[in-house]
C-alpha cells in the first residue's frame, strides 16, 4: 500500500511540468514583454530564479484574470498579438505550481531569449522627436499632456508603420499620435508656459483617418495593414498626447516617434464598421 501511493506520487512528480521544459516558454511569450528589465512589470520573469519565489503569486494573479492586462472581452472575434495564456496553458502553471514549483532537468533548459534594443521595426525612415524632456512631477494626480513634434518634411509621405519610443516606461501610462495638418495645437502651445500644453484637447489635431497610433508599456510595434499608409503633408505637425502618472520622483520623459515610408501611393485602406456580439 505504501510503496503504491509512493509510486503513484513519483509518477505524479515526474509528470508534472518543470520551469525549463513546460512554464518558462508560455512566461517568456505571454509575460516577458513587460516582466523583464527595463520594462513596466515590477520584476523579471525571465529566469527559474525570478518565478520560483513568485510561482503562487504568479498563478493567483492569472486565475484572477489580472495577469497578463488584457482589456477585450468576449470570446468571438480573434486578436492580433492576443497574450491570454490558453486553457492548456492555465493548467500547465496549475500543475506546475502544485507540484512545488520544479526548475527540472537541466538538458531542457533554453536560452532565455533576446529581446531588440532600441527600435522593434529596425531602423526608421524619420525619427521626430520631443523638442524637449517633460518633467512629471513626483506626486499629484495623472495628467495628460500634449507636444508639438513639426515634421519638417520638404514633400509629402506616405506613412505605413509608426512607432514610439520613451525613454521612460515607469512615467508613462500610454501616449497617442496625432496629426496636425492646421498647426492648431501649436497656439494651444503658446498659451501654457511649460513644456507642451495640459489637457485632453488636441486643437484642430486628429488621428489620421482609419488610423491609432498609440503606445502603451508592453506593446509590441506591427507595421500598418499591407498596402494601407496614410498621408503626412509636408509642413504637417504631429501632436503626442501622454498620459502620465507620477512614481514618487521627478521623472524626465522625452518620446520620439520613428516613421516609415511607403515608396508608393497606398493600394488599399482600412476601414472599420460597428460590430456587436451575436
Ligand atoms: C502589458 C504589460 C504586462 C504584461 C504582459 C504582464 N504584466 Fe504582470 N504586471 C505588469 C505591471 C505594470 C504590474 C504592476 C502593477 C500591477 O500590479 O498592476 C504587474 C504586476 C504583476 C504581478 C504582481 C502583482 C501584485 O499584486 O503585486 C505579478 C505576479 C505579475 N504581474 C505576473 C504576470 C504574469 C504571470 C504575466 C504573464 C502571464 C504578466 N504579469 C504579464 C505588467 C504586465
């Protein structure tokens, strides 16, 4: 009788997941984009180190469904980049953690991978850039606030992928492009005596049409649509609104906007229409 139940939990045991073999490649996918450094996540979960210690932590916030943040809901129409940990995946940690959290075999271990440094689309075709770094304040509550980027181009673009870059992610909760085809925003900017202006209005500046450009900690970069691009006339500005949280210090945030180019007039255009569930 002994000896069964002992050999039913060594059976249990070596079936059970390990860091290398099962969990660390569903952590690196779902989680690494904001749990590593220099990222939002407030640690790493890269390595056996970093999770053993949080393992229950880590499975209560997944149970709970507030890890990793994913707002949509409903189960009906496919996300591009979605990072909700499937089914077998949920039971996978489930198991694992059960079992106390194994590290495993050391054949089975992977490279912990590499993340790009710098721009995720490569190189751009134009980097615009904040004038000047934004001091946000250490406390005090949110605030959203708005800077005029000129694009100084001697002819119109085609735009077909966008992405942003702060220096900071602690201080930045999520930014957005727009464009400013009047320089509206920039007597907005005249009338406020710090860098950029305050507020959620925009003057006249709006997004392109069919287009979001926004950033938020974690987000991984996509080019637009194939074929689709929209257009950036010459003297136009972008306007970059920032939505800001202060961290307990001052926390300089300057965001640049790298842009690429089509080579030719787009050959298609998005569009959106209402949908609701069935
Ligand atoms: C889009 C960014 C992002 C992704 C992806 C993400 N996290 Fe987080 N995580 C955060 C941030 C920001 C915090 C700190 C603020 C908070 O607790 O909401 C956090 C906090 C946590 C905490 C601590 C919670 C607490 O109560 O203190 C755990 C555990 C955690 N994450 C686990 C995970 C796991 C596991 C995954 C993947 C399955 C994951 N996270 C994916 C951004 C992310």
């Amino acid at each position: 009788m002994v000896l069964t139940l002992a050999l039913i939990l060594l059976q249990a045991q070596a079936a059970a997941p390990t860091f290398h073999r099962d969990v660390a490649p569903i952590l690196w996918q779902r989680c690494a984009a904001c749990h590593r450094p220099g990222e939002v996540g407030p640690f790493a979960l890269l390595r056996y180190a970093d999770v053993r210690k949080r393992s229950e932590q880590i499975l209560e916030r997944v149970e709970a469904g507030a890890m990793p943040p994913w707002a949509p809901t409903g189960e009906s129409l496919p996300f591009q980049d979605d990072r909700r940990l499937s089914p077998a995946e949920k039971d996978v940690l489930r198991r694992w953690v059960a079992a106390g959290a194994p590290e495993g075999a050391l054949e089975d271990r992977r490279e912990v991978p590499q993340f790009p440094e710098g721009w995720q689309l490569g190189t751009p075709d134009l980097v615009l850039e904040m004038p000047e770094a934004f001091v946000v304040p250490e406390d005090g509550p949110n605030l959203f606030r708005n800077f005029v980027v000129p694009a100084r181009q001697k002819q119109g673009r085609w735009v077909r992928a966008v992405e942003l870059r702060s220096d900071n992610s602690r201080a930045v909760h999520h930014a957005e492009v727009l464009l400013d085809k009047t320089h509206s925003a920039r007597r907005c900017d005249a009338r406020d005596a710090g860098v950029g202006f305050a507020g959620e209005t925009a003057g006249g500046a709006s997004k392109p049409e069919g287009f979001f450009l926004g950033w938020t900690p974690g987000k991984v970069a996509r080019g637009h649509l194939a074929g689709t691009a929209w257009r950036l006339p010459p003297a136009a500005d972008l306007l970059l609104q920032l939505h800001l949280v202060p961290t307990g210090k001052p926390e300089p945030v300057r965001v640049k906007v790298g842009l690429w180019f089509a080579p030719e007039v787009p050959s298609s255009s998005p569009s959106w229409r209402a949908w609701a569930p069935r």
